[in-house]
C-alpha cells in the first residue's frame, strides 16, 4: 500500500479524491481544516511552511496530490506566495525525503483568459499554448509548472504531472448557451463535473512513475455548450482566431482544449460532461 499525500484536503476537489482513495492507499490529507474523511489521517498545517511539512517527518510519502492554491481572482503578491514559492516549498521538502510522484493542479487559466483581451494563438488550445496572462493567478500557475520542471531537471527520476483543471461543476449543471465574452468567459465552457476530476488525479497519480514533467489539459473532449463550439467563439473573437477545425466532420462540438495528450497518456475522458450535454440537446 501506498502513501499518498493530499494538500488541500478540505476542499472540494480533495474531499472527494482522498475518500476515493481511503482503503486502497495510506492517505494523509494536509490542511488548514480537518477534511474530517474516515480512515485517512489529518495533518492540519500550510503546505508553504516548512515548519508545518517537518510533522510528516517520520512519515514515508510516496506520491503527493498537490490541490492547494489561492485560486482565480487572486491577488498578484498572493498568487506568486503561494502558488509558486509555496509549490517550491512542497517539492523541496518531498524531494529530499526520496517522493518521486507528483500530480500537481495546474489550470486552464495559464494561457490567460481571465482578460477579455486573450485571443488564443491556435485552437483547440495545446498543453504548450504559452501564457499570455495578464492578471496574475495564470501567470502565477505558469511559474509553478517552471518549478517542477526545474526541479526535474535537478531530479531526472522524479514523475511530475501538471494537470491544467478545468473549470469544476456540480453533477447537475446544465451546459450554457451563446453568452457574450467577459472576464474568464472560456472557463464557461471548459468544465468538468466533480466526479470527472477526482477521477483525473486518480488516474495520474495511481499510473506507474514515469520520469519527466508532463503537462496536460484536463477537461473535457466536448465543449461544456448546446451551440457549436465555432459559433461560440467567433461571437467572443471574430476573425481574430483560426476557427476551421471545429468545421470539419464530427469536430463541431470540440472543446475549445486539445485533450488528446490526456487520453494518450492516461487514458481518460470526462463522460460525466458528455452526458449532461447530451441530456441538454434532447431536451
């Protein structure tokens, strides 16, 4: 059995993956508040603080979930605190007490769509869309992913998966229709449901350890929309954006996100999301 350790614990996202994981795994949940989910062991504390990381001392962690953040909307200073020095805190720690896997939440928002201003240079947007944020939380995700790929660089046999999440819904939202562009408007449409997204990380973190740093779209293969993907975005962006692979056969509804790394390299696909558009198209 092994040691799995989950930051963030209490939140949505981490509530729900360590009670999938309890059982199978030894699960240890670091956070602020008590998750309160039987048979995993609580540690409260901040990931950021190597104070708090020394109680996992007599702890052997073999793989580490990395959900917590300060999330969009956030602060600059914020952001680069936590989300870049605190994830550098984390891997330090980890790392020199021999952790190898690490599945990090990363988000789509890296390439910059908070801003209104953010045209996407190709669609659908690839794993190495570069980050064109503005506003601080994107470019704060970015600079995380750069700290594990310099870390790997220093530690060529650890296993860093970068999921860049989708926007989380509860099992019951219904897709949206034609909406006009605003601040984090792509996110509207790049969802996953909540079951979907604890079954990512299971996925990435249970898969066997496989050296280097992978970056991968984690949302879903059809866009979170009852009208074509193109209409949408040709009402947000015009001309500005190549739109012709949403007008070849079967790609109408495509995702706004190439997720085709995520299915080669973990064999996954949100199906949750699927039926919930389909069930919004029949009615």
């Amino acid at each position: 059995m092994s040691t799995i350790l989950i930051t963030g614990a209490s939140g949505l996202i981490g509530k729900a993956l360590a009670g999938r994981m309890a059982g199978q795994h030894a699960v240890l949940c670091l956070s602020r508040k008590n998750p309160g989910v039987p048979g995993t062991t609580w540690i409260r504390g901040d990931f950021a603080a190597f104070e708090d990381l020394r109680q996992l001392d007599a702890q052997r962690v073999d793989a580490v979930i990395h959900l917590a953040a300060v999330t969009g909307g956030c602060l600059e200073r914020d952001g680069l605190l936590v989300n870049v020095e605190g994830t550098r805190c984390l891997m330090r720690y980890l790392i020199d007490r021999g952790c190898r896997k690490f599945v990090m939440a990363s988000s789509i928002a890296v390439v910059g769509f908070e801003s209104p201003r953010f045209r996407p240079l190709r669609v659908p947007i690839p794993g190495d869309h570069p980050c064109l944020d503005r506003d601080g939380y994107g470019f704060s995700k970015y600079l995380m992913e750069e700290v594990t790929r310099y870390y790997q660089r220093q530690n060529e046999a650890i296993d860093v998966v970068n999921l860049r999440l989708a926007a989380i819904q509860p099992e019951a939202a219904r897709p949206q229709g034609l909406y006009d562009l605003g601040p984090w408007a792509l996110g509207g449409v790049s969802c996953m449901v909540l079951s979907d997204a604890v079954r990512v990380f299971a996925l990435a973190v249970e898969a066997p350890v496989k050296p280097g740093v992978r970056i991968l779209n984690a949302t879903c293969a059809k866009a979170w929309s009852t009208v074509p993907t193109a209409e949408l975005l040709r009402h947000w962006w015009g001309a500005d954006v190549d739109l012709r692979h949403y007008e070849q056969p079967g790609h109408a509804d495509d995702s706004a996100y190439d997720v085709g790394a995520l299915q080669r390299e973990l064999g996954f696909e949100a199906t949750a999301t699927l039926a919930a558009i389909a069930q919004a198209r029949r009615g």
